[in-house]
C-alpha cells in the first residue's frame, strides 16, 4: 500500500511539475528568434563560473558564502533522494547502505551540509525579518516577493529539520536492534557479520549532526520511534515533491534557470548594443535599388519592443531566471539618487506580463479561440513598466555587471525605448532637440553644418 501510494504521489508530482516547464518553455518561446549558439566552449566556460562556481555571487564575500553552502545542500543532499526512490519503490529501507563506509561517510557528509544549511537559512531569514538590507525591502517586493522568500527559507529548515530528525530516530531504533532497521541496512551482514546490533548502528552511520537529537527521542517507544522516523521521511519525500511544483512559480526557479541563462548569454562585451537589423537592412535596401534582400527576409512590421512578443526569447528566459536579489538595483545609479527605475522591477514587470500572457493564450485555447500570432488583450509590457523608468535609465550597465545570474535588463529598457522613439515619437523633449539637430546638422548641437570644423581654429 505504501508502495502504491508513494508511485502515485510521484507520478502526480511529475507531471504537474512537467506541465509548469512546458507552460514556461512556451512562454519563453514566444520571444524573438535569436541566435545564441556560437562558441559552445565559451559558453560552457561561462556556465561553469557564473552559474555553477557562483563566481559572480562572492563579490559580496559572506552572503556569497552562505548562499553556495545552500547551493550546495540543496545540490548534494538531493542526491540521497535517489535512495529515498528506490526504498520508496521498492520498499526497501536505506538501500545504499550496502556501500559500507562510503554510505557511512555520505550522511555524515549530507548532514553537516544540512546544518550548514539549516544555519544559513535562519541567518538569511532573521537578515529578512529585521529588514536590515535596503535592497530586500524595495517597494517592488511587497506583498507576494516578500512572502515568497520566507516561505522558501522555512521550508528549507523545516526540510533539514525533518531530515536530521529521522535520522535521529533511525539511529536509536538501530541501536535499540529493531529488527527492519538493522537487516535492512546491510552494510552490517557485509563488512561486519560479528558486530552486534549496537556495534552495526555504530558502523551504518556515525550520524554526526542527528546522534545529539537523539535525547528529543531517546523516551519514546518503538513504535512511536518508527511512526517519527517513517513520518519525517515521508514528509520529507512529498516536502521535495511540493518544493520541486513550488519553485517554478516562485523567484527559486532561477535554481535550474540560472544554468541555461548563463549557458545563452551573449558572449559580446554589454556595452556593445549593435544596430537594428531591421533598421539596417531597410536603409540597406533604400541605399542600393540593385541590392536583393536576404533570403527569408520580410519587412518589419514595427520597432523596438512594445510586448512582450517583441523581445528575444532570450530576454524572455532572463525574466524567468530572475531571483529578485536586487544587487541590480543596489548598483543602478539611477535608482540610487531616488529616480522611480529599478532594473529589477523592470524583470519582475516582464515575467509577469509573460505569465499574463501565457495565461490568457491557454484560456483562450480551453474555450476553443484559435490565437493567430498575438493575444489581444489590450494590454502590453508598457502598461507596466513606465515612460519614466525607462528615460531614467543611464545605459551604464551596471546591473548587467552585478548580476549573479548574468541577467541583462538594459537590454530590455533600451528595446523599450526603442518603441516609444519610433512607433510613437514619444521621446522625452531633449532628445528630440537632438534628434532634430542630428537630422539638420548631422550632430547633436544646434551648429550649422558649415560651423562644424570651427573649433579647430579656436
Ligand atoms: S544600465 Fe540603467 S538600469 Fe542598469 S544600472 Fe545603469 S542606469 Fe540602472
Ligand atoms: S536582474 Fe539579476 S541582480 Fe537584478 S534582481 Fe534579478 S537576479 Fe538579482
């Protein structure tokens, strides 16, 4: 029955987990083409430091620390989900264990993690709480983003709790020679046939963290033991369940995210913002009546970005990885000296257009609406992120630099622009001063052409 309840619980979390990717990888897709696969070992290299080696979260050295010892934890004590797969399965109990020492050298390993973990989860947590960090009390994370990282953080200690908390009560049932506990474990009958049971718990698992849990334990009987010990795993195992279907609607969804975004970042240095193809072919073509368009090439229909559609996908994959950290903002100059941009609000403001988009073509595909290119919904990205953030913007890229997840928001801001100026002449007044000095003068100021070499007499 347990079995059968397990595979069930499973299969469920599975498949709603993989509903939520496909409904995000959609979404992504709805972006801009874009190509992004040149230099595969660059990319690799660039993977391996920023999303794996987290080189770019040490700048600040002690909350770098502690977030890859949760990184970490959250990496290597999943490994021990495996197990809990298996036994879950099979009904077998700790089925590794036939590893020995290595097994033995594993949990002692996962639960110093889990401590490390649990420790830095309380610290982050109490850092939160006593809103002793401006960046993590911006306005834009009131309500849901405020909640969504506490909620994640006490799960995290209630998770590690749980584990060390069966752990406990396994060593004592081990200790005590309670029968399932100690054949099931193995590792005895192989290295060990002499020990008795109390020697065999000693040799399964020295238990570092959990053997000074045990006094919490140590009066209950057997049978309480066992139902503490099968309580904590099975909540241990649907608490991954729920965790793994949480975190893709939650800012933890950059845990896989931040891997693939780092992996397409474009290896062109950030300042470097390039033409616009689109602008470039069509004068292209207006200069030379003879020259033939690129095969496949088809007249724009607008520029810059006005929706989300109107972005790269890469943009679109930047929104999702976002992990609303706020060293973006902390950095941007423009938010600093009390301008209304911040750059990470303009990344949350592009996720949940995408959401609301993808949402409204889902509803629109249930009741049986077939959606030709675009959701007309009368809404777009700019109804959420303002003219004035946009002009606020310095194009300096500092928040590009800071970001750990190599998340680019200049990118999108400038796209933006790039509406506002060419779909709705909606550029602030001394831009267009200089915009109609470049188009008279060929230079930004207000000199007559003829003037323009004047300076080399002074
Ligand atoms: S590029 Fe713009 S958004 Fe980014 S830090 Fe500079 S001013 Fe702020
Ligand atoms: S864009 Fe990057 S730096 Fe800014 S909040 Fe998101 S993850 Fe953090």
């Amino acid at each position: 029955m347990a079995q059968i309840l397990f595979a069930l619980a499973l299969a469920l979390g599975t498949a709603l987990f993989v509903g939520r990717v496909r409904f995000i990888r959609r979404n992504i897709l709805l972006g801009r083409d874009l190509d992004l696969s040149d230099n595969p070992a660059a990319r690799w290299k660039q993977m391996a430091l920023v999303a794996m080696g987290q080189s770019k979260m040490v700048t600040r050295p002690l909350a770098g620390f502690m977030h890859i010892l949760i990184y970490l934890g959250f990496v290597l004590i999943n490994i021990e989900v495996l197990e809990i797969l298996v036994d879950g399965l099979a009904g077998t109990h700790r089925v590794l264990s036939f590893l020995g020492p290595v097994y033995n050298l594993a949990i002692g390993f996962f639960e110093w993690l889990a401590l490390g973990v649990l420790l830095a989860c309380v610290v982050f947590l109490v850092r939160r709480l006593a809103g002793a960090v401006p960046r993590l009390n911006m306005a834009e994370l009131k309500g849901w983003p405020q909640k969504d990282a506490l909620i994640i953080l006490l799960v995290e200690i209630v998770l590690m709790s749980a584990l060390l908390l069966m752990n406990a009560s396994d060593k004592t049932l081990q200790e005590r020679g309670h029968e399932h506990y100690i054949s099931e474990a193995g590792a005895l009958h192989l290295e060990c046939p002499d020990c008795t049971p109390v020697e065999a718990a000693g040799y399964l698992g020295s238990f570092p963290i959990s053997q000074y849990l045990q006094p919490l334990v140590s009066d209950l009987s057997e049978v309480a033991l066992v139902g503490l010990e099968r309580g904590a795993w099975w909540f241990h195992f649907l608490g991954i369940l729920a965790f793994l279907n949480y975190v893709p609607y939650s800012k933890h969804w950059h845990i896989i995210m931040a891997f693939p975004n780092t992996y397409y970042t474009p290896l062109k240095p950030k300042g470097d913002f390039g033409n616009m193809a689109s602008v470039t072919t069509e004068i292209q073509l207006m200069m030379d009546p003879s020259a033939t368009p690129p095969e496949g090439y088809e007249a724009p229909t607008g520029f810059g970005a006005k929706d989300v559609y109107d972005l790269s996908w890469k943009n679109l994959m930047d929104a999702y990885t976002c992990t609303e950290c706020g060293r973006c903002s902390s950095v941007c100059p423009a938010n600093l000296t009390g301008k209304k941009l911040s750059p990470r609000k303009v990344m949350m403001d592009t996720r949940d257009r995408l959401e609301e988009v993808g949402h409204g073509l889902d509803a629109a595909k249930k009741a049986g609406q077939a959606i030709e290119g675009r959701l007309d919904d009368g809404k777009s990205l700019h109804d959420r992120i303002t003219a004035e953030e946009l002009w606020a913007c310095t194009t300096c890229n500092a928040c590009a630099e800071a970001c750990p997840v190599n998340i680019n928001p200049v990118d999108i801001i400038v796209q933006m622009r790039q509406y506002k100026v060419m779909e709705e002449s909606a550029a602030p007044s001394e831009l267009n001063n200089m915009f109609t000095n470049m188009e008279n003068n060929g230079a930004p100021w207000q000199f007559n052409q003829m003037a323009k070499a004047d300076w080399t007499k002074a």
